[in-house]
C-alpha cells in the first residue's frame, strides 16, 4: 500500500521556476513503498515515488513544481536547486 505524503502547496510559484503541468495523475510512477499526494485536494502526483528519489535526480534552476491536474494547486517537489 505504501506511505502517503502530501507535498507543500506553493501560492505564488517563483517566476523562474520549473512547473510540470500534467493533465493526468499520477505523473510520476516507480516501484518505492512512497506516494507522494497533492498538498491540497491528496490526488496522487507520485505513485510508488519516494522524495528522496525526487531529490537525488531532479534539479531546478529555482524551485520545482507540479501543477495538479484535479485542483490546480502548485505543489513543490523536493529537487535539488542547480546553480
């Protein structure tokens, strides 16, 4: 069944920041005992996606973001911050 954890929902996005915009859910799926929901309605983004997974091989300029396809909420995705 895995661990759920919702993700922090962001109010006003960074201006350069990374934004995944998908029109279905889950975007990201693998193998790991983690979901990973949306901070603000819990659809799943992440199934069997662990945020440490997400922060050992996503990198953003400033701050990564998935846009959820249900409520529209940005919700930050733990990458490393590449400068």
């Amino acid at each position: 069944m895995g661990i759920n954890k919702r993700l922090p929902v962001v109010q006003s996005p960074d201006k350069q920041a990374s934004i995944l915009a998908p029109t279905v859910a889950p975007v990201l799926k693998g193998d790991e005992s983690e979901n990973l929901l949306c901070g603000g309605c819990s659809a799943m983004l992440g199934e069997g996606v662990s945020e440490n997974t997400i922060s050992t091989r996503f990198a953003a300029p400033v701050q990564l973001l998935i846009k959820c396809p249900k409520c529209g909420a940005y919700n930050e995705l733990p990458a490393k911050i590449a400068q």
